[in-house]
C-alpha cells in the first residue's frame, strides 16, 4: 500500500484562473492515481460544486469539503465526517449578523441533503455568488426572510463575502465570542472581495487531513495549498507545497514553492517527484 497521501486545496492551487482543471491535469492525475497514487482535495466548497469540477477525476479517496466541515466519500456517495455547529452557536451568530447588518449564506445538512438558505441578494456579491453557482453546477439556493427562522438543528457553515473594509467590523464582533473558528481570507477571483466563513471548532482542514491520515494509516501527507485558509492543512502536513502564486504567509509556511496554478504546477510537481518515487 502507498503510505503517503497527496492532497490539494482546489482554487487558486489545482483549478485553473477559470476556476477548472485543465484536461492535462485531468489526464495527468488519474493516470498517477491508476499507478497507485493516494491523491484527494481540501477545498471551501460544497459538494454540489465541487462535484462537478472533480466529476472526471478517479478519486478513492475521501475529499474534505467546506474548510473540514464535511468529509465526503465519492465512491460511496456518502458523508464520512459532519461536524455541526450547536444551536445556541447558531443563534448567537445570527444576532451578531443582525447586530452588525451583516448576512451572506447560512448551510444546513440534514439527512445527507445540503440546503444553502439567504436572506437576500440585493448586495452584488452575493447576488454573483448565487448565480454562479446556480447556472454553472446547478445549485438551489432557499431563500428565508430571516436565518433565526430556519431550525438551528442541522446548521454547519455560515459564509460571507464582501470588501475587506465591511467584513474586518464583523469579524472583530465575531472574535469576542466562543463555540465556532472563523476563516477570513481574499477570494481568489475577485481581488476587492474577501469570505469571511463561520464553522465548527472542531472543523478545520488540518482536523479533517489528521483523520485521514489516522483512518487509511498515512505515514506520511504532503499538502498543496495557496491561501491563508490552506495553513491549518499545513499543519497536518509532513511536506508542505505552495503554489507561486500563494499569498506570502502561504509560502512561509511551505517547504517548497512549485509553479503557479495556471500553468498546473501541482501536476507537475506530482509527476515529477512522484514518478521519482521521491515520496
């Protein structure tokens, strides 16, 4: 059995500017994962995107989804891991956004179907969000006159995206309160717009690549990543790979830096030390 696990953020890192990949490195991973390779992704996104972009890859392993909320099973098509938010998290965040009329996107699993409620799409950002979403993979969107509306039961990830300047306030709001972690950090398309993601404290990318590692019986992981929010991967990490085009608290954090995600540095770096049997 291979012992070391490859693993990915997706934007910014493996897709493409036009956030895709590429038909080379569609050919070029599922031939190393049909020669052996463990290879899976860490992304922010929900299955019902992600899905689509990863639907030519052979992937056996399981990806983790929405910064290590969820854990997913391709093959199975079936949630491995789910980590959900208490109720009373769930309420205290919503009257934190209300305070600071603030709002974005509020996710709900129950019974394996995600459900992504807003309150509104009047803010332009949100509105592309949406409707990106929803023309390119198909994604339903519910809309609820206020999030204190929706059963607090089932809720796992709050997201919201706007300027820099108008997300610090409530961040800062956010931070004097406990029984979540928070991901803050620029969006990889839309250089004047940064998320700000609201989940469990027991979800991060780097909880999610240790349970991996723990349940396939890794020795050893090496992570590719571009982002701030691909740190907490790091962590988990044996050998750490940054895209050239990684913020610089990414590649500070890297044991190496492999050429930038347009020109599919991650594949290449695959190949190269992989096919060299170097790990």
């Amino acid at each position: 059995m291979n012992k070391t696990l490859f693993i990915s953020d997706l934007d910014g890192t493996l897709l493409n500017k036009d956030a895709e990949l590429s038909k080379y490195a569609k050919k070029a991973l599922n031939s190393m994962i049909s020669d052996g390779m463990c290879f899976s992704v860490a992304t922010a996104r929900t299955l019902a995107s992600a899905g689509v972009i990863l639907a030519d890859l052979d992937l056996r392993i399981p990806v983790i989804l929405m910064n290590g909320v969820l854990i997913y099973d391709i093959k199975r098509q079936s949630y491995v891991q789910v980590k959900t938010l208490p109720s009373a998290t769930v309420a205290a965040v919503i009257d934190i956004l209300e305070k600071s009329d603030a709002t974005g996107f509020m996710y709900e699993l129950n019974d394996g179907k995600l459900k992504t409620y807003y309150e509104s799409l009047e803010q332009k950002p949100l509105r592309d969000f949406a409707e990106e979403r929803m023309t390119l993979y198909n994604k339903p969107f519910y809309h609820t006159d206020r999030f204190s509306d929706v059963s607090p039961e089932h809720i796992i990830y709050f997201a919201l995206l706007d300027t820099q300047e108008r997300l610090l306030p409530v961040h800062t709001a956010l931070q004097t309160m406990d029984g979540f972690s928070t991901a803050f950090y620029k969006d990889n398309y839309s250089p004047d717009l940064w998320y700000l993601e609201l989940f469990s404290t027991e979800a991060s990318k780097r909880n999610a690549v240790s349970y991996l590692r723990g349940a396939h019986g890794y020795e050893r992981v090496v992570g590719f990543g571009d982002n701030t929010n691909d740190i907490p991967m790091f962590e988990a990490c044996d050998v750490r790979v940054a895209v050239e085009n990684a913020t610089p608290e990414v590649k500070a954090a890297a044991d190496h830096v492999c050429a930038a995600n347009s020109a599919d540095g991650v594949v290449k770096w695959l190949e190269e030390h992989y096919h060299a049997n170097q790990y």
